[in-house]
C-alpha cells in the first residue's frame, strides 16, 4: 500500500531545495529523506530570461528510495511584461525533472517496513531558493544580510487584485509573485493545476497591484503567494 506524503517544510541541499515533510505519521513511520542528490545550476540562458521560482512537483518513490517518476505541475516564473520564454521553461523543467530522477532517499517506513511514496513538493531555483536559504538560516540563528522579504499570502494586502478571464477551467491556483517596492508585481508563475488556468492567473497576477512594504522606514521587494479560487459563474 502507497502512503501519501504532503508538503510542509523544505530541506536543502547542494542548490536545490525540496519542500517536504510528512503530513502524518504513525508509531514509527518515517518520512523519506534525502541522501543524494546532484548539484542543480539553473542555465545562464535561463537567467539571461528572468526564469526563476518555485516549481509544483510529484514524486513516486519506490521502497529501496529511488525516484520512479516525476511529474511537474507549474512553475517556474518569469518577469511580467515580457514574452512567455517557452523554450527556457521547458529546458528548466527537464533539468529539474532529470535531477529529481537522480536523487536517492532513505526509503519511508511503515509499520516497520519500507514502502512506496508519493511526495508533492516545491523545488525553489534562482533567487527563490536563495531567499528560502536566507529565511531558513534566520530561522537558525544565522545573521545574514536580508535581501527579499518572504510575505507569504498577500491577497489581503492588495490595492488591486485583477480577476482572471474566464477560460472555462476552474480549481484553486497558487501563483508566486514578487512585488516590488512600488507594490507593482514584477515576477510571477503559478505552480499547479491546468496549463490553460496558469496562464490566466498568472497574467491576472502581473495585473494587480499591492500596498508596498515598508522596513526600516524604506520600501522593500516581497515575494509572496496570491491564491485564486476559480469556480463555474
């Protein structure tokens, strides 16, 4: 039998960051962890287009803790007002996909034995894993100059939040932006459900406009999470 595992936390390691945790656990069930991975370097080509971000991603992992398949839900991003990059997201999905394929985790147990997985989770590139390194070593005591401000969900604090089109594709969509120090979203992408959906919030995203966040009596770049809960009229 296949346990299902949520994402709650991130690890890191070489310069990749995987979001997991386990969403329960029972007597002495253990969630899988990694052991090895291989380095992740996001193309300067792919920088070269402001790709970046956060990606939705599945995993099946099998009882010896090898990775059997990969699925990539959305994700990453890319700066508003410019052209889609296709040929750079699609090249940055493979490499993600390809390195996941190459991890190897301490297999999950239950019951005492090992068994099969399936793990969602979110793989930070670019300057979002930079800023979750930034956030987790500030959550361990560690000084370090703060660069970008995680603000988490910023619905709420918005000016303007524009409404999708309707493309007659409904469900929940989560789109992580980067809000500049104008209020003004500069980057953005979401990270699950329908490709169709993703383009539409994701453009309606680019659209909206929030109250700018002020630290230290200066204006400061958030990143954060707008969530679109789309339903039939």
């Amino acid at each position: 039998m296949k346990s299902t595992f949520t994402v709650l936390k991130y690890f890191c390691l070489n310069i990749a960051i995987l979001f997991a945790a386990t969403a329960y656990v029972h007597g002495q069930d253990r969630a899988p962890t990694v052991l090895s991975q291989p380095e992740f370097k996001l193309s300067d080509a792919a920088m070269a287009v402001g790709v970046d971000g956060v990606l939705g991603v599945s995993l099946k992992i099998d009882k010896s803790g090898r990775v059997k398949d990969v699925v990539i839900h959305g994700g990453p991003a890319w700066p508003c007002g410019s052209s889609k990059p296709g040929e750079q997201i699609e090249a940055v999905r493979e490499a993600v996909k390809k390195q996941l394929l190459a991890t190897t985790f301490e297999p999950p147990m239950k019951n005492g034995k090992s068994t099969d997985v399936e793990l969602s989770l979110q793989f930070a590139i670019g300057q979002a894993y930079k800023a979750a390194v930034r956030e987790d070593d500030a959550k361990n005591g560690v000084r370090a100059e703060t660069k970008l401000i995680e603000a988490g969900v910023i619905e709420g604090r918005a000016v303007r939040l524009v409404k999708p089109v309707d493309t007659g594709v409904y469900g929940i969509v989560v789109v992580r932006v980067l809000v500049d120090e104008k209020g003004n979203v500069a980057h953005a992408g979401a990270i699950n459900r329908h490709p169709r959906l993703q383009e539409s919030v994701r453009t309606a995203a680019c659209e909206s406009k929030f109250s700018p966040t002020v630290l230290s009596g200066k204006p400061v770049k958030v990143t954060g999470i707008i969530t679109y809960n789309l339903r039939r009229s």
